[in-house]
C-alpha cells in the first residue's frame, strides 16, 4: 500500500477540509493517507519512497499562511535533496488577485529546487469561480492517482 503525506497550509480553514476530503479519497482508493496538521510538521522531511500532496491556501499578496510558513521555511533552509519525492499540489486562491495562487506557486517553485518531481496538473481552485473547492479537487484526484500509476509502471 503506497504512503501519501498530506500536508495543507489555511487561513479560514478551507485548504483543510479540502485535505480531510482527498485523504478519504486516498483511502477509498487503496492508499495509506496520513493528514499532517501544520502544526506539527516540524522535522518532517518527506521519505522519498512516499508521496506528498500539498493542499495550500494564498493570503495577503500571494503569502504563504501563517500556519504553514513554518515549515516551508525549514524546508528552504534544510534544502534536503528528495529527487526521488513525487508530489502533487493543490493552491486555493482568488483569480481576482495578480497573485492567484502564490503561495502555492512558492511550494512549486521550492519543491522543483529540491529535486522533487511533480506528478499530474498543478491544480488552482479559484474562489471566484467555485464555493466547493473540494469537489473540485475530488474531480482532479482520479487523474492524479493515474499519473501514480504511470509513474509506477515506467
């Protein structure tokens, strides 16, 4: 059974239930999901032979959540060498804001410098547009899933 570490950064609580929704999605679908709070990441450094979903909000001009900066933080001063990490990533935001999703551009952005591979679409959930990010983002997990299953095969 293949491991998924989900972590998510918040302000309203939003980019968490979006998290509780995939983790049960994983579960249903055969993966061992554990669903990191913020605050209690630190240390953790994803194991290479299991994946990461990163499920964050953007606040301010295109900040990273308090709840969640923490560890981002110690990621970028850590820089551990993870080429072998596979990741998905999910960034909530307002398509109204020059920043839409910054901070999970940032995510993006500090993963590919560690070595990380990202697997499937970056997926942004615009709240101008939707008032269920979850059901979004359990559309998005099928094909998210696939690429494991790609990954897996090559």
């Amino acid at each position: 059974m293949e491991k998924v570490n989900l972590v998510f950064g918040t302000v309203y609580g939003g980019a968490q239930f979006v998290a509780e929704s995939l983790q049960q999605g994983l579960v249903d679908a055969g993966f061992e999901a554990i669903l990191h709070q913020p605050d209690q990441l630190s240390g953790f450094i994803p194991a290479e032979n299991e994946l990461l979903l990163i499920i964050c909000s953007t606040t301010g001009q295109g900040d990273i959540p308090d709840d969640i900066q923490p560890w981002f933080y110690e990621m970028q001063s850590k820089a551990p060498y993870i080429p072998e990490l596979k990741f998905g990533l999910i960034g909530l935001g307002d398509s109204s804001y020059e920043t839409f999703c910054g901070a999970s551009e940032q995510f993006l952005a500090l993963f590919e410098e560690l070595g990380a591979k990202r697997l499937g679409d970056f997926l942004k959930i615009d709240a101008g547009e939707t008032m269920e990010p979850e059901v979004e983002a359990l559309a998005w997990l099928p094909s998210w899933i696939e690429q494991i299953s790609n990954e897996r095969a090559a």
